[in-house]
C-alpha cells in the first residue's frame, strides 16, 4: 500500500522512529493503530465526511501524533 504524505511530515516521522529505533512503518503503523482503534473507534460509513480532502498543517499532525505517542505510552 502506498501514500502520499507531505515531505515535512515524512521528515519528522523518520526522527520519532529513529528515536524509538523502530521502523518507520512500524511507527507510522502503531500511532494509525491507536488513533483509529483508542480515540474515535472505528466508524463504517457510506457517505465521504465533508472534511475528508481537507488538508492538515504539519504542525496539526505532529500535534495529533505526539497525542497518539502520550497514549500508548504514558
């Protein structure tokens, strides 16, 4: 599966990873784990949210990470 993910936000993944040395997929996949499965739970819908292109400030997702990371790990 691919993405495409701002380079800014790619950059600070990498640095969270290497600093946990784990994967960048790894990363990248458990902090997508707990964000769906710990904080909204998972919600089918058949309708696309109005929201759902709008694009985030690389500020906005390091913030959403870092709250990601509190949770899993304290």
């Amino acid at each position: 599966m691919a993405f495409r993910l701002n380079e800014n936000l790619v950059n600070k993944l990498k640095e969270g990873a290497k600093k946990e040395n784990r994967s960048l997929n790894n990363y990248v996949e458990c902090i997508l784990m707990d964000s769906v499965y710990n904080s909204r739970g998972v919600e089918i819908v058949e309708e696309v949210p109005e929201d759902f292109y709008r694009a985030i400030s690389v500020d906005e997702a390091k913030e959403r990470i870092q709250k990601g990371l509190k949770k899993m790990f304290g």
